[in-house]
C-alpha cells in the first residue's frame, strides 16, 4: 500500500528526493521505480522548461 502523504507530495512536484528520504527509502531509483505513476506530466514539463530555457518563454 502506498502512503497518501507521499503520493500527494509527489503529485504537487516535490523532488522525488525529498519523498524518498520520507518513506525511508534507500535510494531515490527505489521510490522513482514505485512511484513513477503518480507522476505522468514529468518528461513534458521537463522538455517545456528546456525549451523556455534555451530558446526563451
């Protein structure tokens, strides 16, 4: 069972980091394999911010 807390953090855009250090994970890898998910919009979010970043907003 996953934790609500965690799930929701994760939801909200807190570094997976952090929610691993939470959970007591012994790596980030570990929570990123179980909780990948929750978290679909990653990969396009992170193109939208290198793309504002290099060629501008």
């Amino acid at each position: 069972m996953q934790p609500p807390v965690e799930l929701a953090l994760l939801q909200e855009n807190v570094h997976p980091k952090v929610v691993s250090g939470r959970l007591g994970h012994s790596s980030i890898a570990f929570t990123m394999t179980v909780y990948q998910h929750v978290m679909p919009g990653m990969q396009a979010e992170a193109a939208a911010t290198f793309g504002a970043a290099v060629f501008g907003p």
